[in-house]
C-alpha cells in the first residue's frame, strides 16, 4: 500500500460504534469530536484535579482542564505544520492541513480525561489498593484482568470514558472518529502479555479488557499495524505529536507554576527557558519586560515554538520509520533541544514534583482513595453475596449512582466488571469531591 492510501486509512473519520462521520467544509468530523468532548461532565471535571500542586489556593496555577486546553492548542498547531507537508508529499486529496490539527487538538484535549484524583500519585493509590485488597484472589480472574487492577492506569480509563462511559447508551460512547481514539492511544496494548514489549509505546497500556474490542475496532479502522495479532499495535502516527504536546505544555508550564508559586527563583527559569529559545528570542523586547511575570511569559512562548519546530522536523525526517512502525521513541529525544529540555526535566523532578505541598496532599491521597475503594468494594461484594451486607453497605450502595451498577440498580453479577465500575466511579471524581466524601463518610465532617 502506498503512503497515500496509509494517509487515508490513519485519517479515518468512521466513528466507533456509528459507522462513517458526516461532516461539513465548516464542521468536519474531527472538529465535531473536539466539541463532544468539551461538553463531557468528564471533561469539565478536569477543573478540579491536580495538575502538579493539588486543591491549589492559587487561581493562577493550572488544573488539569487548563492543562489540557492548552496542549489541545499546541497540537492543533504542531499537527497542522506536519499535516501541510504530509499532504504536499503524497498528494493526499479531500484533506486539509487543519484535519491534521483538530485531529491531534481533539486527542490533546481528551489526554488527561482519564486521570484519577490526586494525578499520577492517585494511580498508584488505586493501584497498590487493589494490589493489596484480597480482592483479586477472592474471585477467579484471568491475569488479563488481575492486571487491569494491579497496574491500574489512566491512560485506560481516559479511553473507557470516551468510548463507554460517557453517553453510556450509545455503543461506542461518545462515538468520535476512529483517528481520534487511535491519535489518543499512546500505548495501544493491553495491561497483560505474555512478552514484553519495547519501545515507548510499550511502557504503558492503553485500554483494559472490557474495552479490547472497542479498540481492535479503532485499529481496524485505521490500519494501526499489529506487533501481536489483535493484541497489540503500533502507535497511530499522530500519537506522537500528542505526546510531544504534552510534553512540551507540561514541562514547560509546570516550571512556569513554580516560578509563580515561588518553588523555583524568576531568574532560574528564566535561564532554562532561554536556553531553550536560543536566537529566537528578541532582546530589545525582553529587555523592555521588567515585570518577571511577563518576562516569563514571552519566554514561555518562544520555547513553545522551538519545541514545536524541531518536533515537526523530527517527525517528517523520521515519517517513514513512523509509519512502517520501526521508530517508537520520543520525537524530541535526539533533537538539538534534546539538552536544554533535560536541564528543565531535572529540575522538575528535584525541585517541582517533590514539593511539600504537593507531596504532602498526594501521600494524603493514597488514605482518601483506599478508603473510599475500600467502603464501595465491600458495598457491591457484600451486596453480591461475598460478605455480610449490614445496613452500613446497604446505604453505601445507595450512594454509588446507578451508572456504576448493573441492570436493575444491583452490582454487575461479573465481579470483574463489578470492581471495575467501583474504580470507575472513585477515578472519575475531583479531587476535592474525593476528599469531601471521605470526610463525610469516615465521620470527620458532619452536617450540622
């Protein structure tokens, strides 16, 4: 198959569960998919969970909703740069270069939608509970299964949000474009096999077992290459620019934070994002900036945009490799840049993700997410004839909504999915409402 006809199938604009997406000159599919999942309840949710400081005073600092606008924002723009060229090299008709941008804005914008409370600390919290429940050796699970549990990850949930949970009656959930849910995918492999993979796409996994067709499905359509027979697959070009836009957002913007925040001095990010900038930064107008805000601010900018050059360079000097499945590391790693964003990475990791704030909250986390794991299991097992259902699990049963249950209000008669809807229901709530509830239901807050 030609690089045309490859083009065409990872633009695939069937959507999951509802066959071929019509769509207009002015509101293609992929721009549709963009508006379904701004509208998600999961998506608003995004407004309150951690991005690096958690339950944060500050206005100012990002959530993880503003997190993901402005990374939609950076991949709108790096895809439709790669898409331009794409398009001039293969002669690709009926496509625009904007296709390419609200394909990857789209993926962008829905990365995080997956994210428990407490960020990455949260998926360890739900993680090590499971690990540590008794719950997996009660009931006789596959190791599929076991392993959706036991290496519980948000990437997974994000795809089970947008292609199950929300708009649940709809087969395909929110029934976006095949090259949407594919570009999102970052680690299109399931939680268990039987080998390791290599390369970044193997580091993580990307859907869990309930939703196994669902993605076979995505990879059909999109001709996603298989690295094990409707198993495992290489990653969806477009994927890559995803991950460079976070990347990018997140480092960038995290340092900006702490800057704000007064976890790292003005002048010490302002080398960093210098360094990153090079010449393209104008000296007579920096120079003209006193407030260190602002200084900041212009730096940031100009970083993005070499970031988002050497990205798109990487890529199109790579595309061959990329699509035939033979590259599968970070776009950015062997780039000029590759220095500059390590000295900032180092930082982060010394100074930014390890402060006390932050890490004060998340190890509360791991407390607040056990217990309430531990309340609703108990309710739903207990229920299903696993424990003593007293009253106290009877009303826990009656706070957990009933789209986190089976048909007729009881708990799913299959305990796989039974806990999987628990963890669904405790991953997808903010962190302050995580909080709030496990106040309310350890006695500490009590309406007076």
């Amino acid at each position: 198959m030609g690089k045309r006809k490859v083009w065409e199938k990872l633009l695939s604009s069937e959507r999951l569960g509802a066959g071929k997406a019509p769509g207009t000159a002015e509101r293609t599919a992929f721009q549709q998919d963009y508006d379904r999942i701004v509208f998600t309840s999961a998506f608003r949710r995004m407004k309150d969970k951690t991005q690096v400081f958690p339950l944060s005073k500050s206005d100012y600092v990002r959530t993880r909703l503003t997190h993901s606008l402005e990374v939609s924002c950076v991949g709108r723009s790096l895809g439709a740069v790669v898409g331009r060229e794409i398009i001039a090299r293969h002669g690709l008709q009926h496509v625009e270069s904007g296709d390419f941008g609200a394909i990857v804005a789209a993926a962008c914008l829905a990365h995080d939608i997956g994210n428990p409370p407490f960020g990455h600390a949260g998926e360890d919290a739900i993680r090590e509970w499971f690990r540590h429940s008794g719950l997996l050796d009660r009931h006789q699970f596959t190791s599929a299964q076991k392993a959706d549990f036991e290496r519980y990850e948000g990437n997974a949930q994000g795809f089970r949000i947008v292609s199950r949970l929300q708009s649940p009656a709809n087969p395909g959930g929110l029934q976006l474009s095949s090259a949407v849910l594919a570009t999102f995918t970052k680690y299109p492999r399931p939680s268990h096999l039987d080998t390791d993979l290599d390369g970044k796409s193997g580091k993580k996994f990307g859907f869990f077992q309930q939703d196994a067709d669902n993605f076979q499905q995505v990879a059909r359509s999109t001709g996603l290459i298989e690295r094990i027979p409707n198993t495992a697959w290489h990653r969806h070009p477009l994927a890559f620019l995803v991950e460079v836009a976070d990347d990018t957002c997140y480092l960038i913007v995290d340092l900006e934070d702490a800057a704000r925040l007064g976890f790292v001095p003005y002048k010490d990010a302002e080398c960093l994002l210098a360094d990153l900038a090079g010449n393209t930064i104008n000296g007579s107008r920096l120079d003209r900036l006193h407030d260190p805000k602002e200084r900041l601010e212009y730096l940031r900018a100009k970083a993005i945009g070499c970031l988002l050059e050497s990205a798109a360079a990487v890529f199109l000097e790579n595309e061959d490799a990329i699509l035939s499945g033979k590259f599968d590391d970070e776009l950015l790693e062997s780039s000029p840049i590759a220095h500059p964003l390590q000295a900032i990475l180092k930082l982060a990791k010394e100074t930014i993700y390890t402060a006390r704030p932050a890490l004060e909250i998340e190890t509360a986390g791991f407390e607040v997410l056990g217990a309430l794991l531990g309340l609703f299991t108990n309710a739903v097992e207990a229920r299903a004839g696993h424990a003593r259902y007293t009253t106290r699990e009877r009303m826990l049963l009656k706070l957990l909504p009933t789209q986190f249950l089976g048909h007729g209000g009881e708990p799913d008669a299959d305990p796989y999915i039974r806990l999987l809807q628990v963890a669904d229901f405790v991953a997808g709530m903010t962190d302050s409402y995580a909080v709030d509830m496990f106040r309310k239901l350890k006695g500490f807050d009590l309406p007076t």
